[in-house]
C-alpha cells in the first residue's frame, strides 16, 4: 500500500473512532499506529530511516546490485516478520512517552496547586484591579492566558466564568465579551505555549530544529497578535449580540473576599513565569553564540518544570497553613494532578507513535519530492489547513496538533527550508482552531457554562477562533518571509 493511501486510512481511523465509536482519543491513536505499522512494506521502513544521500546511492544503483555496504540491511528490511510492527510502534511509544511525561505531569501539579492555593485567583483579580473596569476584557484575556500555559483549557474556563458572572451581574452588561476574552486568551495557549500538550509534541517532532524556548517565545508573541485579534472581534460580537446572563446565581462569586487569604501576586506569578524565563534564557543564549554550564542545566524543560513545580508546591502548602489546612489537602492535590496529567500523557505519546508510523511510511519523501522546486512557503498553509481538517472533523485539538505535526516535521526535517521550522510548529497551533462545532467538548463547555445556545456559541465563540487562528496564520507567513530565523 502507497504512502499517501497509508496516510488516509491512518487519519480515517482516528476520525471514526473518535466521532462514531466514542473511543477514547488515546485508543483511537494507538489503533491507527498499530494498523499504519502492520500495513507499512519493510523497505519503506528502511528507506524512511535512512539518509539523504544512503538514498541517492539506492535510486542510483536501481536496476543494477545495491552497494554492499546497504544489501545486509536492505534484505533484512523486506524479510521482517508481520509482528514486528508492534514492537516498532512502542518503542516510538516509549520515546514519545519519555520525552514529554515528566514535563506534563509538573504541568499539571503547577496548575492543579495554583487554583487550591489561590495563587490562580489573585492573578486575575489583580489585573482586573490593576486594569481598570473599562480594561477588564483585556484582564481577562491576558489572566486565561497565563493561566493557560500550566492549567488545561476547560479548567481555566471553569475558574473564570464565575468571575464573569459576577462583575457583569454587577454592570448588567457586557456578559458576551467577558465570556469571549476569556475563551481568546486560554485557547491560544493552550495551542501555542507549552508545557500544554499540543505544543510541547509538535516542538518535539521537529526535533533540533525546533526547541521547547523557542517555541515559546514564538507562541508568547504570535499569541499577543491572535488574542488582540479575539478581543477586536469579542466588542464587534458584544455590539451585535447580547447575551443574557443565565437567571441561576448559585456559582455567582462576590469579587475581592476574602483576598487577605490569597498568595500574593509575585508569589503567584513565579511558578509560571519561571520555566519561561530559565527555558528561553538559554534558548536566546544558544541563539547569541553563548554557553553557560548552569543555564544549561536549569533551563533543560525538564529541571525548569521540575523546579517551577515544587515553587507551585510550596506557595500551596504556605497557602493550607494559612488556612489552617491539614498537610493532606496537599498529597490529595498532587495526586488529582497527577491522576489527570496521566490521561494526557498517554494521548500525547500514543499521539506520537502514530506521528512515527507515519514517518516509516515515507510520506515525508514523497510530498517533499512533489513539491520539488516549489516556494518552501507553501508548506505553512499546507500545514495550518491540514490540523485544521483534522479538527474540525474530530473535534480536538490537541489530536489535531499531534496528527498533523507527525506528518509534516518529517516533511520539514528533509527539505531545506528558506525559514525555520518554528514557523511551521506555530501554523500548526494555528490550525487547531477552527472549527470548533457540536464534535468538540469544549464547545459544550462553554455554552453550558456561559447559559449560550448552540448557534450563539457557534456565531460567537467559533468564529473568534477561527479569525484568531487566520490572523496567526497571515503573521506566521510574514514572519516566515521576513525574520525567516535562519
């Protein structure tokens, strides 16, 4: 079976099983790899994991004997037994596992401890305080998205819309753009920043070409332009449409109690801010021609993440004393954390065995010679529309990003790009987000909560995404073409 027919049924698969069987994305990528890996020839896998110029001596001894040195291999490539495809899909499990594992699961205990601190809370409110009541959308945005970077989507959401609620119960207005400020900032982070999921893989893929700080740095700045752009459109939709605030006050919230029980705002800020600062630092030092033995080590993602954490850890102990807690509230807290990170872990690396089995195919060849002698620019679009496929027709997008970028960093890695590969991993952010529809569960979520019907989330919250991910993908190409970054 052709690559390209490899590749189809491999994204039917993950598409049915998700949207008609219910599976659970982790089930439904593990089934595609294992059936992708099953159907893949031997020699394309040889060939997949070979070298540029192993290759050309193939293509060039075609129709005569191969070159000794590579006929060893090449045999045993074509005489492998039909269960080795197991074996090849977990250990690409394993490394895809091994890479991320540690850095989700800090992730998820930095974002579990600063909501039971409080450490979340006082982040938004001191912005909304510090901002002003015209500047609120902007508290709100800029709040979901710092939040966004440790604390998954839904959560952040969870948090925040009581906070909404609240202030426009109090102004009798402006429901609609407090619900979509917070949606701009939370969505763009949690595809474009990691340690969130989707990033964190998609940088991963790229390999060398694409670090953990410079992706982000590269989605702390695209993230700037496509929120801006969500706010724009959040006054646009709040002038247009109103949206009443639903008539049940139970989860409304009195702004400013109790506040003298909170962390403080630089004791909140810190578990967050620090893995940014210590993992770009030694980005922009790689970048500049310098070396340090110990930014080297602190800002490996995994020390960053490790140290950042047990900041989170202790601002939430300080915090139960304060409150006169029991130590336990803690364990059970970190155990919540790691018990929901565990679920993301095995979706992100069964996302990314499915990414290897797909490399093994030798689809990455096979586009890459097709476009042989094309403006590399392209690939971004090419990349942005096919996450954006894969999202709208199962509805993450997380498994959007993992899918697509298991298919196109093969691509990037063998062709010679007149732009860094960044560019291509932030395309892909981009992408997953539209079209958030009936098949996304964060749809739901945010019409529950926010009491809107279907269409009004769709006219209102779905369409922000989708002009915030075209305006990420126009800065994308602009960037590519004029700070192209190699």
């Amino acid at each position: 079976m052709g690559s390209i027919l490899l590749l189809l049924l491999g994204m039917l698969i993950v598409v049915i099983s998700i949207i008609w069987l219910r599976w659970h994305p982790f089930v439904a990528l593990i089934v595609a790899a294992l059936v992708v890996a099953a159907l893949t020839p031997g020699i394309s896998v040889y060939e997949a994991q070979l070298s540029s110029s192993q290759l050309i001596e193939i293509e060039a001894a075609k129709g005569s004997a191969l070159p000794i040195d590579l006929l060893p291999a090449h045999t045993a490539a074509q005489s492998k037994s039909e269960a080795w495809f197991v074996s090849r899909v977990m250990a690409a499990f394993g490394k895809g596992c091994g890479g991320i594992a540690l850095v989700i699961a800090m992730a998820a205990i930095i974002g579990k401890c600063l909501l039971d601190s409080g450490g979340a809370r006082r982040i938004v409110e001191s912005l909304m305080g510090r901002l002003g009541l015209k500047r609120t959308p902007i508290a709100f945005a800029a709040s979901a998205f710092t939040l966004g970077i440790p604390v998954f989507f839904d959560t952040v959401f969870y948090l925040l819309i009581p906070l909404a609620k609240a202030l426009a119960s109090k102004t009798g207005k402006d429901y609609l753009l407090y619900i979509l400020a917070i949606v701009a900032g939370a969505t763009m982070a949690h595809s474009l920043v990691p340690p969130t999921p989707g990033p964190l893989t998609v940088a991963s893929f790229f390999g060398d070409q694409v670090s953990i700080g410079s992706m982000m740095i590269g989605g702390l700045v695209l993230g700037l332009f496509t929120v801006s752009a969500g706010i724009l459109y959040a006054y646009y939709a709040n002038s247009k449409w109103k949206v009443n605030l639903p008539l049940e006050t139970a989860d409304l919230i009195e702004l400013n109690d109790s506040n003298e029980n909170l962390p403080g705002l630089a004791l909140s800020l810190f578990p967050i801010l620090l893995p940014v600062v210590l993992i770009g630092g030694q980005t922009i030092l790689q970048s500049l021609g310098q070396d340090s033995s110990v930014m080297r080590f602190l800002g490996d993602k995994n020390i960053a993440l490790l140290i950042s954490a047990a900041a989170a850890t202790v601002l939430l102990i300080r915090s139960e004393w304060g409150r006169g807690d029991s130590i336990r509230d803690v364990r059970g807290s970190i155990q919540d954390a790691l018990a929901s990170g565990g679920v993301i872990i095995l979706i992100t690396a069964a996302g990314s065995a499915f990414g290897a089995t797909l490399k093994d195919t030798g689809i990455a060849q096979h586009i890459s010679e097709s476009m042989a002698g094309k403006a590399s620019i392209w690939l971004i679009p090419i990349a942005y529309l096919a996450t954006a496929l894969i999202r709208t027709a199962q509805g993450s997008a997380t498994v959007a990003m993992i899918t697509a970028g298991g298919m196109i960093a093969p691509i990037a890695l063998q062709s010679e790009l007149s732009y860094s590969a960044l560019y291509l991993a932030l395309a892909i952010g981009c992408g997953s987000k539209p079209v958030s529809w009936a098949n996304d569960s964060g749809f739901w979520v945010i019409g529950r909560m926010s009491g809107m019907s279907p269409l009004e989330t769709f006219r209102s919250v779905s369409v922000m995404m989708i002009v915030m991910s075209l305006v990420g993908l126009g800065i994308t190409m602009l960037g590519a073409l004029i700070i192209p970054l190699v």
